[in-house]
C-alpha cells in the first residue's frame, strides 16, 4: 500500500508539474495586465461608460457598453454600486445590463488567461461574452425600458464602491493590488492546476469524449452548461481543467457554454445579482443564461 500511494503521488505531482509549467505564464501575465488596467485605466473606463451610456443611447450604445464591460476590471461586487452611479446619474437599464452582463463574463486578466486555451477558444470567448452583453441589453430595452416602466434594476441596497487602490505612491499602489490578485486567485488557480492533474490520471480520455465530444454534441452542451454552475469558483482555476478537457474531446461548443454559465451563476455573483434584480427579473437572468450557453454553444458546434 506505501508503494502504491507514493508511486500515485508521483504521478499527480508528474501531471501538476506539467500543467502548472504550461499555465504558470499566462496566470502572471494575467495578474499583472489586471493590475495595470486597475490601477490605471479603470478609472477612465468607468468615466467612458457613463458618458457614453448618458450621450449615445440606443443599439449603438450596447456595443460600447458591452466592450466596456469586459474592460472592467471589477468583480460583481464592485461592479454593481459603479452601475448603481450611473443610473443615480441617468443611464438607462438596457446600457447598465450589457455592461454588467459582459463585466460578469470576461476582464482583461481573464483574457490574458484564456490565451493559455489557444487562438480559436479564446476569440469564442471574447466573442461570445461580447455578444452575450448586447443581447442582455436589447432584452431589457425591448421588454422592459418602456414609457412609465418600473426600473429594471433595483439599486437602492448599493453606494458608492469603496477604492483599494488608495496609496499616494504609483508603484506601490500598483505592487499591492498585484498581491490582492494573487491572493484572489492564487489558491484557486493551484486548486484547478490540482485538479487538472487528477483528472488527467483517473479520467479517461474516451470518457470525456463520449460526454462533451461530438458525438453527443446535444448532451454535451446541456452537461458543459449544467457542471459550469458548482464548478465554477474562479475563472484562472478554471483555465486548467478546460484545456484538459480540451485535449481529451471536449467540444468547442462545450467549451463555450461552460464558460457563459460558469460565471454567470458564480455563487459570489448571483448574491449581488439577487439584491439588484428581484426574485422576478433574477429568475429571468437564470433563463436567459442557460439559453444562449445552449445557443452559443450549438453555434460554435456548426462554426467550428
């Protein structure tokens, strides 16, 4: 039994190490672009967004919102009292729902990260999350920006969003939110590298093929979408297992579908998502969610 175990142990640690030298780069690579866009540019993002948002409404609009959004490089939490400021400064629900929805999907670290998946999965991704926030926007614009609607959102829990990035000193400013990230996602990026490896040892590649692969393209999807809702805890630790699952038959459109309900339906998100939406509108984001993963990824199936 001694034996047994410690030649399993060197194989996991075999699996970790290769995995970890394949995704290492692109994690820090990550770490820094996201510090760099917090530390420098998310304040003039946020004051792009909410003068677009108040001069250019419309479909137009939707477009620079949702590119917007995935600049963003704040979590739901931080996410939702910036929204709750523009609506206080007169930016219409359809504008606030395409920002939101892409700013939940996609961030400038988690596109650095994505790179680690190759060419094709991470022009889907961004692709997708892009056109997932324009068409949350044109819903609530069609549906519900109507004369004398109600408010989509209900924002009146939220103020202002407190700012970290407080020291008078750039650089320092800059070294301390990189260690925020790291601290963030470290643990999770190990706990998915960790997983990774297991699942390279214990799963076979056949197995995963007959699941996700495209033989069952139909079941694949409905699983990809339906395991991206527990799975998903943080978007670095999750670039591992893809890539694994990848290589071992999953299809794009799997792919694709796990990363729209991933975090779309991360607990830590849908707390947040709960207080400004309402029981009624919340359960209509859920529905909205799982339909165009299903979509998206059947579309991404005929494409590629």
């Amino acid at each position: 039994m001694p034996e047994l175990l410690r030649r399993e142990a060197v194989y996991l640690w075999y699996y970790f190490d290769v995995q970890l030298r394949q995704i290492f780069g692109y994690w820090v690579a990550g770490i820094v672009l996201g510090s760099c866009v917090s530390v420098f540019a998310k304040g003039w993002i946020h004051a792009a967004a909410e003068r677009i948002g108040r001069r250019l409404p419309g479909a137009l609009g939707l477009l620079f919102a949702s590119a917007l959004g995935i600049a963003s490089p704040l979590c739901m939490y931080g996410t939702i009292p910036v929204c709750a400021a523009f609506s206080r400064k007169g930016v219409k629900d359809d504008f606030l729902a395409a920002f939101m929805m892409s700013s939940i999907l996609l961030n400038p670290q988690l596109i650095v990260y994505s790179t680690a998946l190759g060419g094709a999965m991470l022009a889907v991704r961004i692709v997708s999350c892009f056109a997932c926030g324009i068409a949350a926007g044109l819903i609530v614009r069609i549906f519900f920006c109507k004369e004398g609607a109600r408010p989509y959102f209900d924002f009146s829990s939220f103020d202002e969003p407190g700012n970290h990035d407080t020291d008078p000193n750039i650089v320092l400013r800059f070294l301390k939110n990189i260690l925020r990230n790291i601290r963030a996602t470290g643990p999770w990026f190990l706990l998915g590298i960790a997983l990774s490896a297991a699942f390279q040892r214990y799963v076979p590649a056949e197995g995963m093929a007959s699941l996700f692969g495209k033989g069952h393209e139909g079941f694949g999807l409905l699983m990809a979408a339906t395991v991206g809702v527990p799975l998903y805890v943080c978007g670095g630790g999750t670039i591992p297992l893809l890539a694994q699952w990848l290589a071992s038959g999953m299809s794009a459109g799997s792919a694709a579908a796990f990363m729209i309900t991933g975090p779309a339906t991360k607990i830590t998100n849908l707390g947040a998502l709960k207080i400004a939406l309402g029981a009624k509108h919340f359960a209509l984001y859920i529905v909205f969610v799982i339909v165009y993963a299903l979509i998206c990824g059947a579309t991404v199936n005929i494409i590629l």
